[in-house]
C-alpha cells in the first residue's frame, strides 16, 4: 500500500514549497529512487525545473520537463531521467510520487510513496486537507512533518 506523507511548510511563500521540493527530489534521488513530480499547473513545474537546476551547484539532478504536448504514456525521454517533471500521468511507476497538483492523482496508487507539500496558501492548504481526507477515508498509512 502507498505510503502518503504530508510536508506541511508554515510560510506562504511559493518559492519555500519549490525549496522543501528540491530537497525532496535530492533525497530520494541520492538514495537511488526515481521520482515522478506531477502537477495541473503548468508554470509551476517550470519554476520547479528552473529551482532544480540551480539548487545543488556541486551535483546535478538529473530531471526532464515534459513538453506540454508530450505525453508522458509514450515518453521514451521519460525513462532516461531520475526525475520527471509532468502534467501527464506517467508511463512508469516510480518509487516516489511528489504531488503538487490540486486533487489527488487517480494513479497516485502505483507508486510507494506519495509526498504531498502544503504551504500556507490558502487554497493549497485548503487542497491539501481535502486530500488528506481523501486518504484517510481510505486506510492509506498518513506521516504529517511540521516543517
């Protein structure tokens, strides 16, 4: 069963939930696993794939921007990567899902752990509770950080 972890950051600051993100990615990806980040906003993965090519200046993080109009079913770019960034549902399932869209992903359930970033921005925290309970109601293991 999919673990599910909930960052929850106490800033509103938009740049704060791309940071805890890039670290995010960094972790897993230092510890071999490969990531999914999906999201329903576009620019939002385009700042996230600017953050993560200036986060770490000794080590890359390998990560691909899907284009808009590349389908991540059929990417074969997507398998090359340790990170794909995506508004698309994936074609692999990797072992981390970072989820940055409004409502959970129908294929979240693939993956063996669902991280969840929340900032203090209204209508994230107001998405994100809404997607907590969503997990809740059905018997997915919940971890809350205070970040």
């Amino acid at each position: 069963m999919t673990r599910i972890d909930f960052y929850i950051l106490n800033s509103a600051e938009a740049s704060a939930r791309l940071q805890v993100v890039c670290k995010l990615i960094d972790k897993a990806t230092l510890r071999g696993q490969r990531v999914f980040v999906h999201s329903d906003d576009r620019p939002l993965l385009e700042s996230l794939d600017e953050s993560l090519w200036q986060f770490r200046p000794d080590r890359f993080i390998a990560h691909r921007l899907l284009a808009q109009d590349e389908n991540a079913t059929s990417s074969a770019a997507e398998e090359l990567e340790a990170v794909t960034l995506s508004c698309s549902e994936p074609s692999r399932t990797d072992a981390v899902l970072i989820n940055l869209a409004n409502s959970v992903p129908v294929f979240f359930s693939r993956f063996e752990r669902t991280l969840e970033v929340v900032d203090q921005q209204e209508s994230i925290r107001l998405n994100g509770r809404t997607r907590y309970r969503f997990y809740q109601e059905r018997g997915y293991p919940l971890q809350h950080h205070n970040l």
